[in-house]
C-alpha cells in the first residue's frame, strides 16, 4: 500500500511538473510560429507606422547633408540668397555658419530628411498621421479637408495626405521660409509646395520620394534624392535638445537669421 | 500505513501549488509578451490644467502650499535659484529660470503651464504632446525597463508605465539636475524619481497623483496632485518656438 502511496506521489509530482512546464512551451510555440508565417507574407502595404531610420548608401558621405543630386535650376531670387547662405555641409562648409538650426530654429520639410540621425517616428491615427521628428513634428490630415486658403507661415507647412494604391501621398503648403531646404543652404519661398510619396519596399524598408515646386526658388519642378527608410524595433525616441549645443550659460543664443513673424 | 493521508495531503498541496505557480506564470506571459489590444482606460484627447479651486493661491507656480523639507544639498540650491514666482521671487531680468534659457522645463514642472497637452495612446507607449516649449514624452507601456544607459541623462526623464486597473501609473527617472520642480525654484538632483498615477475621474478629468522622491534634495519623498480638464474645441498649436520669439523680441 505505501508503496502505491509512493507512485501516486511520483504521478502527482510529474503532473505538477507537466503543469508548470506545458504553458510555457506553448506559449513560445504559439508565439513563434505565427510570427514566422507573418514574416513570409507582405506586409500590409498601407501601414507606415513605427520608428525610422534613414538608410545611407554606403560610401555616399552627402547623403548626410543633400537632398540634392543635380544643382536645381535657381532663379535670381534663390542665387541671392544660396549665395548669402553659410552652410557648414557642402562642397565649400563655412566656419562661420548662418545656419537657422543653429539658432535651434526648427526644421521645416523637407530638410528634416536631410540628416542621418534623425530618426522618424509615424503614428497613424483616425484622420490624421503624425510625424515625429524628435521635438519638430507634423500632422498630416486624412479625413479629405483641402488646404485652408489663408494660413500664415507654418515650421512644418499645411499638409493633406491620402493613399494612391500602395502609396502614401502628401501635399504640403505654407512652409516657413525661414530654414533652408537642405544642410546645403539651398533656399526655398514660402510658396514651395511639397509632394512626398511614401511606400514600403518590402518588412522592414520604406521608400520616399520628393517633388519640389517653388516657383520663386526654382525655374522648374524637381525631384529630390529618393529617400530609403529602416524600420527599427522596440526604438526609444531620443530626447535631442538643440539648446544643449547651441545656447550658452548666461542663456544667450546664437543669433543667425531673423525670426519668423 | 499512518502515513497515507500525509502523503495525499503533500500530494494535493503540491498539486495546488503547481496549478497557482503554473497560472501565476501564464499571466505574467500574457502581460509582456503581448501588448494589450484594449487598455484598460482612454486617456487620449486634448487636456488642459485645470488644478482644485482649492490650490488657486499657488498653483500656477507650485504644487504645494508649504516648501517640502530639503536637505542641506537642496536647501543651498534652492538659494541659488532666482525664480520669478514663489518666497524667492525676484523680477525676470534678474531670474535664473532655466525656462529663460529655453530650456526644456522637466517634469513635472511642465504641468504648472496652462498650456494644452494631447495625449496619443497606442499598443505599446502613451505619448503626450505638450504645446509649451514643444516638448514630447514617449511612455512606453510595453513592458521594457528603464533605458541603463542614459547618458547624457535626461531633462523630462526616461518614462515607463503601467496600468493598474484604470490607473497608469508612470515612473520616470534618468533625469539631469538642471531643471527646477515648479517655478518657485525648488530643486532636484539627478536622483529625482517621480512616480505618477494618472486616472480619468470621469470623462472630462483627468487626475494626476505626483510622488516625488529624491533623497539628496529632499530628506522624504513628498506628493503633489494636479488635474486635467478635456478640452475637445482646442486643438495643439506646435508653432510656438522658444528662440524665435527671443528673436523677434530683439528686433
């Protein structure tokens, strides 16, 4: 009899065991398997949302800095400025430079696409998408509302989006003049009108493509460097404070350019 | 043959004790492997401070009332400091606000300015947009730890969160010792860590219940609470600029 005792303890034991253990197996088979079979299939073509990186093409050292491939056609009005500009990217980078971000001015679209180190967060959401480029960030509005015909000036323009097959297309007005288009001085008007279409490549990349018009800047529509976007897991936004680099102790800031009115 | 009902006692108990750990383990599962498809509450929307009429005489510059009780560390500092509010007020030109700097202003001083905050709630982080000096907190509520590796540290911290019940409790540390509690100048060291319970009272309130705890500037860790009232007619103005508005002063 004790002995049966005894077996029946084993049994019990061995089915304690199986209780702990058993959950934990299937809880790491259920939770592998299908991400497996997920990653087999596309992505869902209309979903931006996540952290970003952008990609530089190995051994292109511009990318970090220019938007630009060929020099776009400047009318007098941009030469002026581009001329008046000290950028300290570029063929000819000034010690001196009068770079509005270096008054921790904001950067307007497109220049937030001109930096390796930014890092870009989408948040879609009914309505409306939001990007996130550390502190400067923009919505961009689904719901089907046009540009409002009398904006002043905004850091990251008007923008309405909307998708076209598996592409995401914003327009974007009103930008501030105030910064430049690029790290490379080049200017833009405040009559610039962006059109970015975004689209994702395949899980993990994403492609971005730019039109710019600015008919007082350009004599004629461009087309920016395309873009190429990492996605980037479990990321951390990074808290980048430009006033950390740029202001001084008695608070005095590095005055550059005139403030946007 | 006295020892059998012992055994399928131990037996039993062993049983039971298996079924609790095993169950124990199946939640924790639940709880970080997969974020929560539904939270447990809402806290998005556009929300604007709105502390108790009680708190009228201070709360736009302080939390509390009284000073809390500082350490010699905190106590040299707080002399230090010029602010423009509170027992050591002096006037702007000669104030020491970091905010004058524009600097970012921590937390959570950044709830004493009566400025909208909208509040994004996802998957995995609770985000919130504060329109004064255009500052953004990532709160990630996915279960991850503290980031270890801060360095520089933070001015509004490195935020994790969770929900118990309909509570989000956020626990925010990693912060740098440059920015002041409130605007009445009171200090922190960079071992500031700040726990918040942040609750919808009802559809219109949001409450938040503030532990502050910081032992090289405080000799206890002290509350404060402030509130928020929904506020669906504003909408977030993200164009106000800190240097841009000194720069215009000039000219």
């Amino acid at each position: 009899m004790l002995k049966n005792f005894y077996c029946l303890l084993t049994l019990l034991i061995v089915l304690a065991l199986l209780f702990v253990t058993l959950p934990q197996s299937g809880a790491q088979s259920n939770k592998t398997q299908p991400a497996t079979a997920k990653d087999q299939n596309a992505v869902p073509p209309k979903n931006l949302s996540g952290t970003w990186a952008i990609s530089t093409p190995r051994n292109e050292a511009w990318y970090n800095y220019a938007l630009i491939g060929d020099e776009p056609p400047m009318t007098a009005w941009a030469l002026e400025k581009f001329k008046a500009n000290k950028p300290s990217f570029g063929p000819n980078p000034q010690e001196e430079s009068n770079d509005p971000s270096y008054s921790c001015l904001p950067n307007s679209v497109p220049r937030v696409y001109a930096a390796v180190q930014a890092s870009m967060q989408i948040v879609e959401l009914p309505g409306r998408v939001i990007m996130f480029f550390g502190r400067n960030l923009r919505q961009i509005y689904t719901d089907g509302r046009t540009h409002p015909p009398d904006l002043r000036p905004l850091w990251m323009g008007h923008s309405i989006g909307k998708w076209d097959g598996d592409t995401f297309v914003v327009d974007t007005i009103d930008i501030s003049d105030v910064n430049w288009l690029d790290r490379m001085g080049h200017p833009h008007s405040d009559r610039l009108h962006l059109i970015e279409r975004f689209r994702r490549v395949d899980d993990t990349t994403m492609q971005l493509n730019l039109t710019i018009d600015d008919p007082i800047a350009y004599t004629k529509t461009w087309d920016a460097t395309p873009r190429t976007f990492r996605l980037r897991q479990n990321a951390r936004a990074v808290e980048a404070i430009c006033e950390d680099m740029f202001v001084n102790e008695s608070f005095g800031i590095h005055p550059v350019l005139p403030s946007m009115k | 043959m006295r020892k059998h009902p012992m055994y399928a006692v131990l037996g039993v108990l062993l049983l039971f004790a298996s079924f609790s750990i095993a169950l124990a383990q199946m939640a924790e599962k639940s709880g970080t492997t997969e974020p929560q498809k539904t939270a447990p509450a809402d806290l998005s929307g556009l929300w604007v401070v709105h502390p108790p009429a009680s708190a009228s005489a201070y709360s736009s510059f302080a939390f509390a009332k009284d000073v809390p009780p500082m350490t010699d560390w905190g106590e040299e500092k707080y002399k230090a400091a010029k602010p423009v509010f509170g027992t050591n007020k002096t006037m702007a030109k000669q104030s020491n606000d970091p905010v004058y700097g524009c600097f970012p202003p921590g937390l959570p001083r950044i709830y004493l300015h009566p400025k909208p905050i909208e509040i994004v709630q996802l998957p995995d982080e609770v985000i919130m947009m504060f329109e004064y000096d255009r500052i953004v907190r990532h709160i990630y509520i996915d279960g991850r730890p503290h980031d270890e590796f801060l360095d520089p540290p933070l001015w509004m911290g490195d935020s994790i969160g969770k929900w118990e019940g309909d509570t989000l409790v956020i626990d925010t540390i990693g912060f740098n010792d440059k920015t002041w509690l409130d605007r009445a100048g009171h200090p922190h060291s960079d071992a500031l860590h700040v726990v918040e319970r942040m609750r919808r009272l009802n559809h219109e309130t949001l409450s938040d219940d503030i532990t502050i705890e910081d032992p090289k500037a405080y000799t206890k860790p002290w509350t404060a609470q402030t509130r928020f009232q929904l506020r669906p007619d504003l909408a977030l103005d993200w164009e106000g600029v800190c240097e841009n508005e000194k720069l215009a002063d000039r000219q």
